[in-house]
C-alpha cells in the first residue's frame, strides 16, 4: 500500500478494503454508478494540476442528495476517506484522491433550480457551470459577476470551495461576495442550510467559512448565487508600457486616482506574445507589458472615467493608450486575457501555474524578484494576473521529460509564493491550497494558527475522513520544512507519483 496522506493524520486512516467497500455501496445504492475497472478511474486521477496523479480506490458519481447522504453515512460508518471532485479544473491538487479512499464526482448534479428576476437570485445544483448561469440569465438582463478564465468548464460548486475569482473580481467580488446560500451534507449526512437569501442569516458566518474550505468541512448540494444586472456599458482600455516595472506602479496610481474598474489585468511581454500568437486579439508584441483596464456603469460615469484613466495611464508612462473601438475588439482584448494559460501552454512541454496575492504598491519589487528567480534557475516565466487586487499567476515554463526540471519548477514556484508572503500578501488568491502549497502554508502561519485550523476541521469532520491530507500541514511537517528552508530547500510533496 502506497500510504499517501499518513504523515499529516498521525496514521489515523486504516486501510481501507476495495471489495468490502465497493459491496456495502453497492448494497446500499445499487442505482448509483460506481467506477472500479482501472480504465473508467483513469481519467479521474487528478485535477487541473496534473503533475500529480493518484488512482482513485473507487469513483462514485451520484445523480440525487439522498445517494449523496447515504454514500457518506456508509464511507462514514466503513471510515473510508471521501474526496469530492467538481469539474477537475482545479490547480492546487485540491481534487486529487487517494488510493484507499472514495473520488465523490459531484457533476451529475447539473440543473439550475430557479432563477428569479426579482430576487434577483439563481439557486442552482454543483455541477452547473460557471458561465452557464450567466447564459440562463441573460434574457433577464441578468449575469453571475465571478468569471474564472477557466469559467466555460468550472462547476459553480468548485468555484466555493476554492472561492474563485476572475477578472471582474476587483470591482463585484470573489465568489464569497456572491454566494448568498448553500446547502451541504456532512460526513455523517447531515443536512445543513448555511446562509440565506436575505442579506445576512443568524449565527456564526459558516457560509463565509465554507467558501474556500477545499472540500474538508462537507458536500455542498446547492448553491443560491447573487446575479447582477448587465451594466449599461462597457469600455476596455489597453495601455501598452516598456518596461514591467512601470505597468505594476500604474496599476496602484490607479485605484489611488479613486478609480475602481470593472476588471483590471496585466500580461507581460512572453505573454502577450503567446495569447497574440494564439488569439490574434490586437495585443502591442512589441511592449513588456500591457493593462487592460475594463469601466462600466452608465455612460456618462464610464466616459468620465476613460478619461481619468488615460490622464494617469500617460503620466505613469504608458507608450500607447488604445480604446477598444467596437464589441467586436473589447471581447478580441479579453478573449486574450483568457485564453493566455493555453496560450503559453504552446511555448513549452509544461508549465506550472502559481498563485499568489500581494499587496499592489508590492507589484513592482515581487515583478523584479520573479525575474531573478527566473534569471537563476534558467526557467522562463510568464506573468499573467489579476493585477488590480495583486492576484498573480505567474506560469514557469519547463519540460517534465528533463531529469530535475520539475523539481526545479516546483523550488520556483515555491519561492515566489514565499516572496508574496514576505511582502505582506498570501500564498494563494483563488486556487486554493490543496496538495500543491502545503510546505507554504508552514511559513505563512504560525503554529497555533495552523493548530487552530486543525481544530475547525475537527468540529465538522473530527475523524479526518474529508479530503485528508490538504489544505492544512501537521506541525511536525512545519518543522521538518522549517528545518530544511534554513539550507534553501524545498520539501518535495511526498509520494506523488509524477508523469
């Protein structure tokens, strides 16, 4: 038995039995599809991070809230762990199962229950795509505000657990901004309403708790999303600038100006050559950088704020201001943004995609670092980000067939989220934890912090069997990479096997 997750649960998961397991969910649920040939698991051995890959014991795929409760009460009952899988577009390993345990796909639960105009409110079901709420509303005048690149894929339900953003987060909010309800099972099948449709619920804010909780606290079966209505008009400003330095010093004169766009993005120079190569959007190949910088509202405020924008766009240096003239070419400019993670994909076998969170006015000393390290290690990094919050994707390109390149790409990466955090920022915006940055959150959090995560864990699932071995370190693997930083080096994540 390869024992994946023990070190972090102090050996607390036994072994779990494929055949008694696979016969009691059977018994228990014999309309529910149950997946245990190696072929039909095969696709489900990981996320959008698929440098790791686990072969999952079992995958279930329920399709009613009453498979869901009784698969949990028997993994519960057999302490067999349960992962729960969304659309598998996630980047942190969040989704990645285990050997001895259950891969809980919750995309079969795929309606939009109601959409009400008036409430202005879509109570929908997890698997429902990201985009496919806004398309439902559309004829309403109506749209979801959250708008993850990844957003034609993602399901609404993984959006909460990692609590996503996108490029219009700035201005409308994370995902825990625009979830007003939810409705989930714990482990031992309890059902549990969190949240409301008014504009607050008594108790405890557990609702804002479970956003982001990666799949450890419980299922979520529903979620009641804010919708809102479709701005009246819409201007994107693309600014082109020749150095990288100068773009992320504009971003903070900006908001300082008391102007709050819609979206506000930043591509360097590598690229904006891979989305122009891929796109043809317009984009300057010839800038080290450029922003685009999205008004809405009324035209009248929109047009008042163009030209604010362009006042300090040209005083912080900008080499060229072009206003989208049409539709046609503001969706060319944001098909670009967009599609920059396939993009780059095209310049090399692999890339690693990071995500860390900084301060703004942080923007051009973090810029300056992730350059050297890219400089040192001889790896090429592409910047991608959500520069008007300090959410960044910064991509390390290198080739997994390359003895000692992954490793190399995965020290990075590491370094670069432990330079977001030394800077006051956070090892993660809108990815989550996961697998991927479990050796970050130990420099990130002190130990009685992570201690007292661990204790909220345990009031939802005191057994360990949700998602074990994510999102929180043990302290002994604190101090083991505590001890192993001090000579500059990355703990490697333990028993994945690589491909």
């Amino acid at each position: 038995m390869n024992i994946l997750f023990d070190e972090r649960l102090d050996g607390a998961l036994p072994q779990a039995d494929p055949q008694t397991t696979r016969e009691r969910l059977r018994a228990a649920l014999p309309g529910m599809t149950l997946l245990d040939r190696e072929e039909d698991r095969r696709p489900f051995e990981c996320d959008g991070l698929s440098a790791y890959r686990v072969m999952p014991m079992l995958v279930a795929l329920p399709e009613t809230v009453d498979q869901v409760v009784t698969l949990l009460k028997t993994c519960h009952e057999l302490r067999v762990p349960v992962v729960t899988r969304g659309a598998g577009t996630g980047l942190s390993g969040g989704a990645l199962p285990l050997e001895q345990g259950v891969l809980l796909v919750m995309s079969r639960f795929d309606r939009i229950v109601e959409l009400d105009p008036e409430a202005r409110i879509a109570r929908v079901q997890p698997g429902v795509r990201n985009l496919a709420i806004s398309e439902a509303a559309a004829p309403l005048g109506l749209y979801y505000a959250p708008d993850p690149s990844s957003q034609i894929a993602c399901s609404i339900g993984g959006n909460v657990a990692e609590n996503a953003g996108g490029v219009h987060c700035l201005k409308y909010g994370l995902t825990v901004h625009n979830v007003m309800a939810i409705e989930v099972i714990t482990l031992e099948g309890e059902k549990m309403v969190l949240g409301s449709e008014a504009l607050d619920a008594p108790g405890f804010d557990l609702l804002a708790l479970f956003n982001g909780s990666e799949g450890m606290l419980g299922i979520i079966t529903e979620v009641t999303v804010k919708l809102l209505p479709k701005p009246e008009t819409a201007k994107v400003i693309m600014a082109s600038f020749d150095d990288v330095e100068k773009a992320g010093q504009a971003v903070g004169a900006i908001i300082a100006a008391g102007i709050i766009p819609g979206g506000l993005e930043m591509m360097d120079q590598l690229a904006i050559q891979a989305a122009e190569d891929f796109i043809h959007a317009g984009y300057p190949t010839d800038a080290q950088a450029i922003l685009l910088c999205e008004l809405d509202g009324v035209e009248a405020d929109v047009a008042d704020d163009c030209q604010r924008v362009r006042a300090v766009l040209a005083e912080a240096g900008a080499t060229d201001i072009r206003l989208a003239r049409d539709e046609a070419e503001r969706a060319r400019f944001w098909a670009g943004r967009k599609n920059a993670f396939p993009a780059v994909g095209r310049l090399a076998p692999d890339y690693y995609c990071m995500d860390g969170t900084i301060p703004r006015r942080e923007l051009p000393r973090v810029l300056k670092g992730i350059a050297a390290l890219s400089k040192e290690s001889g790896l090429r990094v592409a910047n991608v980000f959500h520069a008007g919050d300090g959410n960044m994707h910064p991509l390390i390109l290198f080739d997994a067939n390359q003895p000692g390149e992954l490793d190399l790409a995965e020290s990075v990466g590491g370094r670069i989220l432990e330079l977001c955090v030394e800077v006051g920022g956070s090892i993660t915006g809108e990815h989550g934890v996961g697998r991927e940055k479990i050796n970050q959150m130990c420099t990130q959090f002190k130990p009685d912090e992570i201690t007292t995560f661990h204790a909220v864990k345990a009031a939802f699932d005191p057994e360990g069997l949700l998602n074990p071995g994510k999102n929180i370190p043990t302290l002994a693997r604190c101090a083991e990479y505590g001890a192993m930083h001090v000579h500059n080096n990355q703990l490697p994540h333990p028993d994945l096997p690589r491909f």
